[in-house]
C-alpha cells in the first residue's frame, strides 16, 4: 500500500517558518514555496495532496 497525505490544509503560526519550512522538508518530504515578501509572510508546504501554510507569530 503506497503511504499518502490526503486533502488537508493546515495553517500553522511559528516563530520561525524558514526553519520550520526546512524541518518538513528534511524529516517529512514537502516541498516548500515561499512568500516572505508578501504583506502577510508566509511559506507554503505541499506533499500529496497536503498543503500546510506556515505563518509568522
């Protein structure tokens, strides 16, 4: 049986989302873009069919 993420979208506020962005990439597998210069910074993670939105504190 193949091990997939299916259909969720996580917000998560960290105090740190390059580092955080760097962990889910390293230990889960995501892909990360990143928005820094947005008004509203922020990283977005995908795997699968999983989105997870990192944003600052």
């Amino acid at each position: 049986m193949k091990n997939l993420l299916l259909e969720s979208h996580c917000i998560f506020p960290t105090s740190d989302i390059v580092k955080t962005a760097n962990f889910y990439e390293r230990k889960m597998g995501f892909k990360a873009v990143q928005f820094l210069d947005a008004n509203e910074p922020h990283i977005c993670q995908y795997r699968d069919t999983t989105e997870i939105i990192l944003t600052k504190m």
